[in-house]
C-alpha cells in the first residue's frame, strides 16, 4: 500500500499516518517527492491490516489518495504457485496441453432428451456433458429445473456413456445432494460470491468449476477461487462466460476473451471459455469458440440441444448436434495447430 | 413481442414465424410495413410462452430482431397494483409519506460496539438498528462476522432500546436462523438473485429487504422481488446501493439515484438508498444522503460506527455518531420541506 | 509510481527496473516487503517520464504490476489551487455560493420559438439561456440544427432580454464563428476529447462549459479540462449530464451525482448538472434537479420548449415552461435552506 | 415502433395516441392484448418522424413503454445491401476472403525511426504502414505528435517502400491536410460522433477507417459510418478496437471480439480489429490476434516499434519487431486454415 500526501500537507498530518500504519506493526517508509510526500508500508499485509489502515486513514486529513500495490490472491497466483495445475476427472484431464469440451443442454428436461443429447456430445468427441437440474432462471415464472430428478438422470446417462458430469448448485446445503450424483460441481455466474456455497463446495472435494459473476473484476473472480482453495480444495476450474454488456441489443453478454491471457499470466488454474452464454446467441458461438481457443483457452462449455426450438430454457443459444459435430471438427484441426491434444 | 423480419423476406419465411406464434396457441398480427414487415403478438404470453417462441425463431431464417414490448414483472408492477406498498414492522412504517433511516455499524463486532451504536441510533432520532453478523467478505481472510453470537446481540440491543432490526443472511439454510433474532431479513447485493435465499425469505414471512446487484438492471431487480411477492410475501423493500462503477478511483459503486423516480414510477413498493456502500466513503454520505431524500427516495440505510477508523470491517465507509446526528438534523429539516413524516 | 517486483524476481531484474528509472533522471527508491519488492519513484514525473518509464518496464521480466501514485492533473487540482474558481458572465456569477440554472431549448428552431422560450426562462427566475445551432445527432438523418442563422436568433434574443447566452461548438474551425455570437462556449461530451476544439476555445478566451463524456473517469474529465486551463483560459465550467448506462431501458443515461462531491473536493472549477439529458426522460428532470443541488452542484441546465411535443429535438426529455416555472420556485425554495444565492 | 399502453389504458389515452401518429401521416394499428393494449406503426419512418412521435408520446398518460422496432441504419445495413463491400487501396483488398495487417508505431517520430518501422513491416509481409503525425492524448502534457512534418514522413516512406499508408486525422479543417500526404484517413475512437469530421473526411473521397468509441453500441457505430456513407463515400473501414473496461487493473479497455460476427451479420462493411489498443499490453496482443482472426475479422491493425521502450506514446502495447513478424507467420498459417489471402 500506497498513500499519497496532499500538496502541502503538515508535518503533523505525515506523522498522523504513520501512526496508523506502525499500529498494524509495520514500519512506514517515507518518499520524499518534488511537490508531494508518499508513504510506503513495505510489508505483505492481512487482509485485517489493510482494512484497518484504510479505515483509519479515511478518517485524517491530508491524505490524497490510497493505492493498492499488491494483488490480493495468493493461494491463486501463479507467482506463488509457478506449476500449472490440471484438474482430472475420470482421466479427463483440464488443464495445459488439452483442450477440453463440455457440451450439452441447458436443462435435464427428461431422461430421452438427456441421453441423446449425451450420445450427440460424446458421438462428435466431446467427454464431458453438462446439464441444469436446479436453474437459476430471472423470472419466477420461467422453468426451473427437474431437481433431484434431473440429477438422477445425469447420473445414469453419465455411468451408461462413461461420460464426465458437471451441473450448477445454486446452495450450501444442496452442495451434499449435487455431489452425490454428478463429477463437477458448477458455481453460477450469480452465484460466484455466494461464499457459503463456495465454502461448502470446496469441502465437498469435487471439483470446482467457478463461473466468472458478469461484473466481477479479475481480483474478485480469483479471490473467489481463494475461498475455495483456502478451504483445502486444489480442483478450481475458472469459466469466463460473458461480463455485463454495454450493448444488450446484439448479444446477451460482452464475452471477454481477453481476460483469458490476463487470467493464464496471472494464476495456475485451468480457464474454460462459455461462448453460449457469452453471446446468447447460437450464430456466434462457432465463432467465439475458435477465438477462444486462439486466446489460450484451456477448453469450452458449449449449450447444445437436440431440438433448440423445443429447448425448454436457452434455447436461442443452443447448437444443433450438427452444429456441434462441426464445431469440433474444425476445433481438432486448430487444435494440433495449437499443439493441444484433444 | 414483435418481431421485424428482414427485407426482402419470403412468403415462406413469414409463415414459418406464424406457425411458430400458433404453436403457442396465440394468432400473431402481420404488420406491413414500407421496407420491413413485423409480426406483432396481441397477447400476454406467459414466461414459458415467450421463452419457447425466442427459442423456436432464433432457429429461423428471415428474421431481424425480437423485441419484447412487455414488462416482465407482475405483482411488483404498480400497473397491477396501484396502491403504493407500505411495510410496517414493530410501529415503523416504511413506505409513502415516512422517510425512515436504518443506521449502525457494518459488523456487530461485541455487545459494547453494538450498543453503543444502537444508543446513537435512537439518539439521532432513527428507529432501525443495521449490523451485521454473516459477512460477505471479498476476500476470505477478511474478518467474516460474529455469525448466531452476532445476531443475539442485536436482539438483546433491539429489545433493550425498542429499536426495530435488519440483518443479512446470506444462504437459504440460514434464513430460519436469522429469522429468530431479527426483525427485517436482509438480502445483499451479491445474492440478489441467490434464486433458493429469495424463496426461504418470502417463506419465513418477514419483511424482506432487497439489496439491487450492481449488475442488476431493472427489471433483473424488480424480477427478483417478484420472486419474493410469487411466494405469498408482500414485505419487500428495495434497495438501491450503487452499480458497477465506471471509475473505481473515486467512488467503490456508482450511486443510481435516478433508479429512485425509475422504481416510484413503475413499482408499489418502498425505495431506500444506502449511501454508505453507495460511494464508498464516508464524507459522500451525507450530500449524497440528502440527494436521496429529493430523488424521492422512502429512506436511507447509512453506516455509523462509534470509531470508525477502529471498525472491522467498512470503516472508511463509516460515519462517526456526531456525523449521523447532524446529517439526521438535516433531514429532519429537508422532509419537512418535502412533506414527510421522519 | 510504484512498481511491484514479483515474487522471486532476481537481483538483475530489480537492477533493470531502476536503470530505467534512473535514465529519467529520478533515484529510484527500494521498498523491501515480506514477500516481493517495491521499488519507489519519489518525484513528480512529466506526462512524457511516465509514458517512457511505462513503455520501458513493460518489456522487462519480473515485473509484477505498476501503480500510478499521483494524480495526473494539476491546473485543475484543488490541492495545486486553493481558492475555488467563479466564472463571471454579464454579470452572472457561476461558482460557491450561488445556485445558477441555464434553462432553454434543445434547438434554436425559429426565432419566435426561441424569443418565447427565452422570455419563460427569464420569467422563470433563470438568466442564462441555452440552445443549439450545431447540433451533434447520433443519425445523418435527424435535424442538424438552423447554424449561423441559429446563432443570430440567439444573439438577439439574449441582447432583447438581458440574457447569457451559452451554445455548443462541435470543431475547432467553428469556435471563431460561435464565440462572435454567444457568451459560453459549451463543449459536448462527444467532444470532451476534441483536442484540437478544446485549445481553439481556450484560445478565444470565452468561458468554456465542458460537458462530461458518458465514458469518462474523473481524471480523464479534469485531464481535459486541464487542457483548456494550460492554454491559459481559466474560465472553465465543468458538467455532469450522465455516464454509459447499465440499462438503456429506462434511462437514456446515468446521472452520476456522486461525481458532484467527488468533483468538489478535488477541483477548484464549478459543477453544474444536467439531468436532462442525464436522465432522456422528462418527468425524471424535477427530483434530479433538486438532487443535484443537495449532491452540492452549483447549478444546473435543463432543457425546456415552449411545446415538447412539437421540439424537433429532445422533446421527450424537455420541460415544459410550466413545469420548468415550478421547479425553479423549488429550487429557489431549497437554495435558502442551502445558504445558496440564486 | 410500438407502443406499450398501460393496463387500463382508457379509450381517450388510446385515440390520443392515435392521433400523434396520424399527425405524422402514418395509420397506427391497434392490437388489443390479453391485459395491454399496444399500438403498431406499420411503416418505415423518417428519423424525424421517429423523434416528433417520441417526443409527443412522452408527454401523453397511459403509455407504458415505447419500443424501435427497427434499426436505425441503412445504407450501411447488409439487408438493403447484400454485396460485401470491398475496399481497394493501391491495389491492396480489405474485405472478404483477405486479410490485412496495418503495422507500424504509434507515433511518426523521426524520419528513421519509421523507415526503420515499415520495413520492418514490410519484411513480415503487411502491406499497410499506420504511424501518428496528429495524436489525440489524454493528457495536453504528453508528446502531441510530429503534425504535418510527420505527413511528410509518411508519404516519403510510403512511397520509398511501396506501402500503403494510413493516420489519423483529428478535425474537419485538417482533413484536406491529411488527405494530401496519406492513402486511408483514420477517424480515431474519441471522434467516432466528431460529425463535421465524419463529413469531411466522407468528402475527401479517401477511404476512411473509422474506429468505434468505446461506448458505442453496435448501432451507435453503424450510425457514425452512416454519416459518411450518405455523404456519398463507400470506403469505409470498420475497426473495433476495445470498450470501456469493467477492470482498469490490467487491461486498458476491453476487446469486445463479439462484435465481429455481430457485425459480419448486420452490414456489408469490413470489419478490422485493433489488439494493441484492445488490450493496451503487448503480450496480450498476439493470442487477441488470432482470435480476432477466428471470430471472422477482416484484418487487423498492429502496434509495432523498433524499440518499444523508447517510443514517444503507447510503447507498453508496442510489439517489438521480432514479436510481429512471428505474429504474421502465425497468423499465415491460419490464414490457410481459414481460407483467406494473405
């Protein structure tokens, strides 16, 4: 931390601020300028420490502005972390040299629309399905999911095709239920700084797989991956999915790739790019999925639906089969391009 | 929901977008247009209806752009509901003609702290005590709050000087819990759509105090309060407590004071604004408290803590006593101006 | 500027970030932490010693993350410039103390409608009259605006009445011909980074009114302002009219009040708020207005047509002289409880 | 457009409604709802027609919600133009089935300096060489650009070395200046709504390459290409090029590569994109690259610097030599895979 000293600030205003710091039990340093004074506090501080210096110093006059200088992550940085980590389940491996593709609907609608769907993923290559049984939906009056039902589904089409399952929990304490059936526990956009459930997802010992909140800055989404590897749980697996858009009018959401090369520079934790629900659009997803292969993208999440037209949620977004199977066509070939093995 | 077809779109094509509407068992309206033709749909649809009907054309060619021209909130509309809501709790009433503030510290930090925050409180003439005792932190070494110790305190403060109480829950599962010690549930910003926590609070029958996502537009919001209002609940209050900010170095949100008229148009229920969170710091609570009131605004949630620059948690955020007592001196003099009972 | 080392990062490295340093002729400054280092630059630095220490750090391994410490205004900066700046009109006194409003049509369209408009903006209490001649439209195809001839009416108009008269100029090449007819150069937030218009209406020496961009950080808003200050010009008046909305469907902008008491506290310049075109919406005009001067702006300016309904421009947003009559005596009403001239 | 009554909206409200659009010479068609009436407009109107009824409309009781039905652009839309628009510089092609790279420095700084940075461009095989003579900065204390002498530069090396030359040009009156020396006119993101410059440069008859403010919408940017388009110019370039952040920390703006295929869907112009001010970070800009060029652009424009820590402006976002002729053999072997010239 940082803090900058108004032009002409007293002596006693300086002396004030150091104070505060030397009461967290560090040493200020002082930074003689041409026409303004800063303090450094050369020291990793606590969360507690800097929430308390901040708090104090809001309070003194002369102070001109606070500035962090230290990324607040540490368990999800690469500096502190230097292997990069893979996530395997079931010998499905997420992480550096694989490409990973997790397909599948929207909705478990019924055990017919789930077990083709999955056969239509696993049939174009893909080795992971996913599928909502508990789903978030903005309107009360939107279709909310099979529940436990759903899960069950998932559970018998994943054992009967030997594929790898994820779906959302939107709760702590459905987190117990969730993990019974299915192999990766998926964390909603809306739900990613819902710390109870991130706590109890990492308890689980499933494998998390965390989706970037629309208006999450980099910090918060690692930090929130913090909570869960704070917890003792390695198997974080970042999904960036679309951040708040400037324009509603085109797509659903601004899918920010470039947070791809930002978030490979900065942690260890694989990073999964959603071009469904970051576009909200099913023309752009073929697209968006090349793009974010190019970017440095450890895999995709892919809505694809038997029958998009008769998709009972986010339809609108859903690949055919066919679309799917073309898409991962073209994806191998970039892939060896890319040296990725997929 | 209307939708405009392309120029130069076939026969055919048209027809397609009308089988689809009738599917839905709704006879659309061809509209002729000069360049473009629209396909009206002369019918309140349901969430399903529609849903199905952007899935179905998203898959078509010839068209343009949907529109939906409906409000996808019913028992928050004040169109449905013309009287104006107003929630009383324990003889306070927040709604029309009342202005009503909630103060006290960030975090019940130990029977001392709270009381002490709690005289002031009724001292300056407020009648709602804030605390909380489940934290959402950021970070997962930030102090996290007292949890159930925290919340008998409040009670025991809430009795002892007749004061009414508002605290967090921050999970479905915790809301019985919470519900035992306070009087107002309060749902943060963070789990404004925490779908699973929207329905355990209408269901535990007490007022629910809805905090808008600073992501959130308005309609995301007013459809989470009908969430609330779908389960039998009629208790909601919102809140607004500033969206993503576009400038993160002056202010911690962007403070929405023109969703105040926004919301008293649109919706019956009650509008509070929490500066506090709003800007992020302290010494713009006040103008931008006052700025509330003349938006039109039913109240304010505003931090105050007996030492700020000592607080846990939000202090630079934190009023000291002195400054609430003349801010609510100021108000009191403002509502008269504006016709309201404080 | 401070820059974080990373974690690890070697004796060579840290060498490499101070040579840089020093090729600016500045000492660098080590700052030795728990777990990486910090090197200071305890100077002020030119625009220029930044941008080549950036440019040079940015190509060199080990570096973690560098923070700006300082603020990059200084002609506009309160700490640089204690007494708060009055621009004086005709007479008019725009800065502390006094409560100014600029009231009139979005577009001069006739001369009778801007004589009549003018004379209710007078009768109003207000005595600075607004308009466009140029008008900046998103669409080649909507009312570009009467031109010279539009400048002529409101010469005259303001010469009949004994009004300031305040117009936009949208190009450097068009500031001699404006300023030939109007008191106030207004600078539209589409041209807030208009680098050759902003120094050509320093140049003319007219007070500039320089509205917000809607995507505009507070320093890049007093950054331009400070180029108006550095060509000599201190005459300049800053306004808020509403930054990028999170939801364009409600609001055609949104009104950031809290920029008000941000702006105020490190700025000597004047503030007024538009919440005309901060809001699009006309009935939304009144309760910001009045908010604006609790956030502690020092005037406003609003639009108001003798019949919106017939404006060929804004209309939707526009005042009638009614209600633009009624909101004056408001404000009038609140400036006394402000200690406000007006 | 369509206009949303509100629920018990009375026959008088409705023939109100009627009325203004009759006034404009259109027949409304009524579609009564289930529980909303709403009101059709089955013709294409003129933007003035559009704004009159808008404004009308705002002044009316009983309407609910006003929606365009419509897009506001034409002649750059792809359905009133179905023929992709390519644009021919000197024999190179920038539009469908090529793909082009602009490269070069952000700023002409000397004679050497950009001979030595387009034959390094030249060498990686782009036949376009961008450099700034006019530079629009942030900041009036930072390097401000070489001005005409920098023109000069530019035609000398272009014409030396065979290549096509490209810079940006900052108003109207300076358009003619710029047009002399150079081949495309760059019309940069703080001027995309610079309307007198949009003209002017229309009417140099020089292709104009017109990049996107960062807080343009979709149609918003099609409307500033439609100014120059009506004035009778075809040449023109789209370039995104990065909107407003949500994160500051560590990019500069945000990539929106979205955008393409939004665009490549709704006009016939070519759509180039701009990593290196996307990101503002050098390393970020090779994997942008090629995700640009996955996501369908035409072509991309590249910051190159012989020694990226020593440029006068933007030298953090600069490749350095090696770094773009790596980029360009990558990108040509994609470029195969893709199908398109290079």
């Amino acid at each position: 931390m940082i803090i900058l000293m108004q032009f002409g600030a007293t002596q006693a205003q300086i002396d004030a601020v150091c104070d505060v710091i030397r009461q967290q039990e560090v040493e200020p340093l002082v930074l003689p300028g041409e026409d303004r004074l800063a303090i450094g506090i050369p020291a990793a501080l606590t969360a507690d420490q800097r929430d308390h210096i901040e708090a104090a110093l809001s309070t003194l006059a002369g102070v001109s502005k606070i500035t962090q200088t230290s990324r607040p992550y540490k368990l999800a940085s690469l500096e502190f972390h230097r292997e990069k980590t893979t996530v395997e389940v079931k010998g499905v491996q997420i992480g550096p040299g694989h490409f990973v593709v997790m397909g599948g609907p929207c909705s478990v609608e019924s055990y017919d629309q789930f077990y083709v769907s999955a056969k239509h993923v696993k049939a174009a290559g893909a080795r992971i399905v996913r599928g909502g049984a508990f789903k978030p939906r903005t309107s009360p009056y939107s279709f909310q999911g099979l529940a436990e039902e759903g899960l069950k589904i998932m559970k018998q089409v994943g054992d009967d095709l030997g594929l790898v399952t994820i779906s959302e929990v939107m709760s702590g304490d459905m987190v117990g239920l969730v993990a019974t059936y299915v192999d990766i526990l998926q964390i909603g956009a809306r739900s990613m700084q819902n710390f109870p459930l991130l706590i109890e997802a990492a308890k689980s010992g499933k494998p998390v797989f965390l989706k970037r909140s629309p208006s999450a800055t980099i910090d918060e989404f690692l930090l929130a991956a913090e909570y869960v590897l704070s917890y003792g749980n390695k198997n974080v697996i970042l999904c960036e999915r679309g951040i708040m858009p400037l324009d509603r009018s085109y797509t659903r959401n601004t899918l920010d790739l470039s947070s791809v090369p930002v978030l490979k520079e900065h942690t260890h934790l694989p990073v999964i790019v959603d071009p469904s629900h970051g576009t909200g659009v099913s023309k752009y997803v073929a697209p968006m999925a090349k793009a974010a292969m190019m970017a440095g993208a450890d895999g995709l999440m892919i809505e694809m639906h038997p029958d998009p037209s008769a998709a009972l949620s986010d339809g609108s977004q859903s690949l055919t089969p066919e679309q799917f199977a073309a898409l991962m066509d073209d994806l191998r070939s970039l892939s060896g391009y890319c040296g990725l093995k997929m």
